[in-house]
C-alpha cells in the first residue's frame, strides 16, 4: 500500500511543477524557487492528508466480530466440501465427468442446507444473497454439463463448463467481498 502512496506522491508532484510552468532547463528566480518548494510541499501535504484518509476508510471496512464468525463458518463449510471432494475419484472419460459432476452436486446440496442455517450480518446480506443466486446458478450449469456427460454430448458439455468458467469470473469477486477464502467458484469450470 505504501508504493501507492509514493507514486501518488510523485503524480501529484509532477502536476505542481506541471502546474508551476517548469520547463526543463529554464532558470528559476530565487522569488520562483522559493514559491515553488512551498507549493511542492503542500502537494505532499495534500498526498498525505489523503493517504490518511485512504487508511482511515480502509481501517473502517476491518469486519466485525459478526461479519469475522459468519465468513468463518462459511470458509468451514466450503473447506469441509472441498475436502469431501477431494476422496471423489477424479473422472478420465466423458462418463466419469457425469458421475462425479453428480457426486459434487450431492455434497454440494448438503453444504446449501449447512450454510442456510447461518444468516449473513447485515453488511453482508446483500452480497450473500448475490452468493446463493449465483450458486444456484453453478448448480444449474452442473447439472446440465452432467446431463450432457451422460448422453455423451462432449460438445452441450464443454458450452456448459465455458458458461461455468464465466460464471466464475463474474462470483469471484463477491466471493471475495465476503471474505470467503475457501469458497471460491473453480475457475476451470468445473470442481476438480
């Protein structure tokens, strides 16, 4: 954080001397010169009000002890389903993708019923609800991947994982607005 500092510091000083009519190798007055470091140190002072400032808000977004057990509780869950995908054979063929997209989904749907009994704290309910909408979403997309696995449709299957990695790309960043560590939407389309 603190090179974002610097370089704003340097911005903003290249702007005063901008500012200042400096042109390289013209000869300031002593009057000139004199003006101009008190207009650079008040650019700097400018910068670190602001840097202040910036650390203040983000200090402000530190997350409750609420905010801290809810995201805790759900990082448990996803850990704990990652884990239990992990003891899944990892498919080979078109078929073993269809059998496994279907075991994820099982363990999946039991991690849902875990984490609807945990309710967001308000600063985050709106973004949990975003969550749970675009979990159903991977869950849609799952199952059809699935169901076109198992008719051995390789080319609805490979639609349906380009539209999950999309999926992805696009939760990720709720996800991550809610401190969900462990959570994230696999970014290869599919859980494995």
């Amino acid at each position: 954080m603190k090179w974002v500092v610097v370089l704003l510091v340097v911005l903003v000083a290249f702007a005063a001397v901008g500012r200042m009519g400096a042109l390289p190798g013209a000869r300031d007055s002593a009057a000139q010169t004199e003006k101009n470091l008190r207009d650079v140190a008040a650019v700097l002072e400018e910068a670190a009000s602001r840097a202040d400032d910036a650390q203040a808000i983000r200090d402000g977004l530190t997350p409750s002890p609420e905010e801290e057990r809810w995201s805790a509780a759900r990082n448990a869950a996803c850990a704990d389903r990652t884990e239990r995908a992990r003891r899944l054979a990892r498919p080979r063929t078109v078929e073993q993708i269809a059998a496994f997209t279907r075991a994820w989904l099982a363990l999946d749907r039991a991690h849902d019923r875990r984490v609807e009994r945990l309710q967001p704290p308000a600063a985050y309910a709106r973004g949990a609800q975003r969550l749970g909408l675009l979990e159903a979403r991977q869950e849609q997309g799952l199952l059809r991947a699935a169901a076109a696995a198992e008719r051995g449709d390789s080319t609805v299957m490979l639609a349906e994982v380009g539209r999950l990695r999309t999926l992805a790309v696009r939760a990720n960043p709720t996800v991550a607005d809610l401190r969900l560590t462990e959570c994230f939407f696999p970014t290869a389309g599919l859980p494995y």
